[in-house]
C-alpha cells in the first residue's frame, strides 16, 4: 500500500475516534448507559477501516505476530468464554486491535495525535460545562465531558495527558540535535497540555492525579537518565545510598498517599469497604474465578454478608450499590480467577519491561499512555469505561508493533477466508447493533411510561425490549420492578431472579419482596427485605417496609421493634422521605404500645 493510502486509512482512523464523543451525545436519547452510545462510535470507526485492512491482509504475503498478540488474545478468550454476558464491546475492540496491528507502524503518528486531539476536544468542553455553556451528564457534579460522571472523564483525559506529555518531551530532545527548531510543534503540545491540566482539578478524580503524576515521573525519567541527569546528582544519589534514597521516597510517598486519602476520605473509605468485602469472592474461586461481569452481579451478596457479621461498623456509613470494584486488578482476580491474572502480568511484562525492536517516541508515547491507564485502574474502573478502552487497544497494538515478532506465512486462499469472516462478522455485529438498538430505544420509552405512573402501559415496551436485553441485569431490575408495581406479582418474581445472574442491588430485593408480600409469602418477603437492609445498613427504605410487612402479617412486636430501630438510626443524608419513613414509624409505636 503507497504512503498515501496509509496517510488515509490513518486519517479516517483519526476521524472514527472523534466520532466516538461526538456518537455519544446524539445517542443520549435512547440510552441508558453511555456505555451504549459508545459502542455505536466504536462501530463507527470500524466500518471504513476494516475494508483497508481487509485490502491489505490479502496483499501480504506474510503476518508478523508477536507474543503481545498472543496474550492479548488468550486473555480475550478466556473473558468472553467465561461469561453469560454480551461480549459485542470486546469482539469490537479486539477487531479494531487487529485493524491497527494489519496497517502497521505508518500510521501510529496519526493514531497519537488523534488521541490527544480526542483529549483535548474533551478538556475543551469540560472546561465549557464549568462556565454553564454546556450541560453535564450527572445532576450531582458540573463536570462530566461526555461521561456519566467526572472518574471516567478524568480517566479519559490522562490517557490523552500522557501521550502530549511524552511528545512533547520528544521534541525538546530532538530540537538539540536538529539544525532547525519546529517550534509550532512544541507550541501545540504545550496548548493541548494546559487545557487539559486545567479541568483536571475540577474532576476531583485522585485516581487521575495519580496516574498523571506517575507518567510525569515516568517520562522524566526516562530523559533525565539518557540526556539530562547531571552528574553532580548521580554522585549525590551514591553517597546518600539506596537505604536513605528508600527512605526519604518511602516517607514522601506515605504523606502524598495520606493527602489523597484525607482529601475525600468517605470515598476512600467505600473503596476500602470494596476490597475487604471483595476478598472472599477472590478465595472461593482462585483458579478460574466467577466469570466475566460477575462482580457486578454477586459483589453485594458479599457486602450484606460483610455486614452482617460487621453491623456496627464504621463503614456502614459508606456502603452503597456497587458495580465497580474500583480496582481493576481486584476485579480480574475475580472474575478470570489466577489464569487470566497470569496473562495479565505477562502482558504487562511484554509491554513494559521487553526491549522492543524499535524504542522510537511512538513506542515510549503508547507506554506512557498505558501506564496511566493501569495507574488509574488501581482506584477506579477504565476497563468499563468504552472510549477509555478504545485509546488503550490502540496504545497497545502501537507497543506490540515495536515487539519482536515472528513472520508466519499465510497462503493466498487463507487470507482471503479470513477477510470474508472478517467482514461477515462485521455486517453480522452492524445488524445486531442495529436490533440493539430497537431494545434500548423500547426501554427508553418504557422507562418514560413508567416515570408517570403509568406501569401498565409501560410493561408493553419493556416487553418489545425484552429479547435483546435480557441479558442485561439493570434492564431486568426496570422491567421486574414495573411488573411488581404493576400488580403482576408472579412474572416480576420470575425476571427478578434472573436478574440475580447480570446484576445485583437493594432495588431488587424490595422489588422482590413487595411480589412476595402480594402473593402473601411472608417469609420469602422477610427474607429480601432483610436482604436488601443488610446489603446497605444506612437505609431506611428496607426496614420501613419491613415493618409495615410485620405489621400487615399481623407481627406486631416484630412490627414495634424494626420501627424502634428506625427511630434511633442515624441519618446519612437528610430528606423528606426518611422523616416521613420516621414519622409513620412513630405512629405505629404509638399505636401498639
């Protein structure tokens, strides 16, 4: 393929990753998740460039794989065999790992440049949502960008971050030894730099500060060791020693770790909450662990049986419905169990710590963009976060790129098989996109219907969505709870315990109860009740209604006791429904002393 074919797939490659912020507005209006408008824009990218690529793997002769390659799709492998889950993101995202491994190192300079591009069009309209200019996705927080909430938007923007940075490093190197200085380089860097800096603040995300922090370090680093370490520091480090040289990075370390914590501390308190409760999940399934998108179905199984034994605790104050394990080793250990840890550490290894054959600023760029992703996976959850994956598989197909690699010839027949089940799959996942589509649109109208109280009217909606989506688990919460209120006791019972596979919260179990109340089946609605209390011990919604259930079953001590519970129970946050909860509570004390 000529330079300027590759000029133009890489162009088109560019504009496909821009498309997945802009596709992520104008498909607000039927999602549920951005996650679902994301992966529109990701098809997006994949239709013009899979014919180029398709092009290409036909002209070839020979592929080069390296063992990058490999791990990364065993690892894939295993993730979507051990699942119940729709794996369509993780087919797109591996195709468009191959697209970019097909067309090579031509166009990584585009790819990067669209990455930061994609980083700062978002600080940019970050920056604009913090003057009103522009609406966030979230009533709780002035600034999302395109996401649901500031943790990914941040986690977006350090990706970004650390690709300029490391440029940006690049051309200052090379300006002392090039004869003449292209400063308008330098200069644009520097622009897309502070525009992002200056909204990462504003995100509050530590989990971004950190990881910004440790690319600065990283890139520092890597030039300070090669060009700028004076020697003076060199001999100032030797006569410290490592001992002091540990001690004094091991105490700055511990107070900027202590900052960040005291910073938000109830927050680093609920991930602290996440990981114990999370630890038994990874015990009782080592090896090959829950399955993919277990986590978010059986973690607060685990939280109620935490607190069971920890009522008490502190920590009652900061548990919540949870679906990220804010750690996104913790969570591979959990769902993919030691074997896909394994792979995972190798990965790694091959990325970071195997010379490659090529160690250009392309190379360093792409590693110090992973770096910050895997930095901001300690404490939060990228893997989850669609466009934040998407800038990553194109990082990672840039590294495996300058890996040492093996050429494997493929007959012509072959290649030609391969393309066709490429695009098979192509127009197969376009179609199904399409139904998709269909699904959550029924949902949203549904959803709609049921906001008005209409829940009659609306269940026929959620039962047009019902086929595409009933593998989600939240979309089974929405269509059981609608039945239940609906008065349609015995088809909500059945939706809601299959949603018990896909996803997992107190709405469930006080929609499950009321259905088991209506049917007069007092324990089994006891029994939720107390599930969805023990899940989250600050809420006062599972004890109300589990008073009223003794009351109407006509317990009344047990009645009296759960509503004297309600009395003392400490307020997390003040609202109207919780005093009128309180204020019920004590006329039925009054009532049956």
């Amino acid at each position: 393929m000529s330079p300027k074919a590759f000029t133009s797939t890489g162009l088109l490659i560019f504009i496909g990753i821009l498309f997945i912020i802009f596709l992520a507005t104008s498909l607000n209006n039927i999602s549920h998740s951005l996650h679902n408008s994301h992966l529109y824009g990701l098809y997006a990218i994949l239709l013009p460039v899979s014919v180029l690529a398709g092009f290409q793997i036909i002209q070839k002769k020979k592929i080069r794989i390296s063992i990058i390659d490999v791990l990364t799709t065993a690892l894939l492998l295993i993730v979507s065999v051990n699942s119940e889950y729709n794996t369509i993101g993780n087919t797109l995202l591996f195709l468009l790992y191959v697209i970019v491994r097909t067309l090579g190192q031509n166009i990584h300079r585009l790819l990067l440049i669209g990455i930061i591009i994609g980083g700062v069009f978002e600080a940019i309209y970050g920056n604009l949502q913090l003057y009103n200019v522009f609406s966030s996705n979230h009533s709780s927080f002035s600034l999302t960008g395109h996401f649901f909430n500031p943790g990914p938007y941040a986690g977006f923007l350090i990706v970004s971050f650390a690709v300029a940075f490391t440029k940006y490093m690049k051309e200052i190197d090379a300006e002392k030894n090039a004869l003449i200085s292209v400063k308008w380089k330098q200069y644009l860097l520097i622009l897309s730099l502070v525009l992002i800096t200056l909204v990462l603040p504003a995100t509050r995300s530590r989990a971004a500060w950190l990881a910004s922090g440790a690319v600065v370090l990283y890139v520092l680093f890597y030039f300070s060791v090669r060009k700028f370490l004076p020697k003076r520091l060199k001999e100032l480090y030797r006569i410290i020693g490592t001992k002091w040289a540990l001690v004094v990075f091991t105490v700055l370390l511990s107070i900027l770790l202590c900052g960040i914590y005291f910073f938000k501390k109830d927050s680093a308190n609920g991930r602290l909450l996440i990981w114990k409760a999370s630890i038994p999940m990874v015990l009782e399934s080592p090896i090959i662990g829950h399955g993919t998108g277990s986590f978010k179905a059986k973690y607060m199984d685990y939280q109620a049986s935490y607190f069971q034994d920890n009522m008490k605790s502190d920590e009652v104050m900061v548990a919540d419905n949870t679906t990220y394990a804010f750690n996104e080793p913790l969570k591979l250990l959990i769902e993919q169990g030691l074997i896909g840890g394994l792979l995972a550490v190798g990965l790694l290894y091959f990325i970071f710590f195997k010379k490659g054959t090529d160690s250009n600023s392309y190379l360093l760029s792409a590693r110090a963009g992973l770096l910050a992703f895997l930095i901001f996976g300690l404490f939060s959850y990228p893997s989850s976060i669609l466009p934040i994956m998407v800038n990553s598989v194109l990082l990672l197909a840039i590294v495996s790129n300058y890996s040492k690699q093996k050429d494997l010839l493929i007959p012509l027949p072959i290649r030609i098989l391969v393309v066709l089940s490429g695009m098979c799959l192509i127009i197969w996942t376009g179609v199904w996109l399409k139904r998709y589509y269909n699904g959550l649109r029924s949902w949203k109208d549904a959803s709609d219907i049921y906001a008005i109280g209409e829940y009659d009217a609306s269940i026929k909606n959620f039962k047009e969505a019902y086929p595409l989506l009933k593998k989600n688990g939240n979309f089974l919460i929405n269509y059981g709870k609608a039945l239940a209120m609906a008065k349609r006791p015995d088809e909500a019972i059945i939706l809601l315990n299959d949603a018990k596979r896909f996803a997992n919260n107190t709405v469930l179990y006080t929609a499950l109860g009321d259905s088991y109340k209506m049917q007069s089946e007092f324990l089994k609605a006891e029994e939720a009740y107390q599930k969805a209390y023990a899940m989250i011990p600050s809420r006062f919604y599972p004890l109300y209604l589990l008073a009223n259930l003794y009351k109407e079953s006509g317990e009344v001590n047990k009645a009296v006791r759960v509503a004297q519970q309600i009395m003392r129970k400490p307020i997390k946050v003040e609202s109207r429904a919780i005093l009128e909860m309180k204020n019920e509570m004590e006329v039925l004390i009054n009532n049956y002393k």
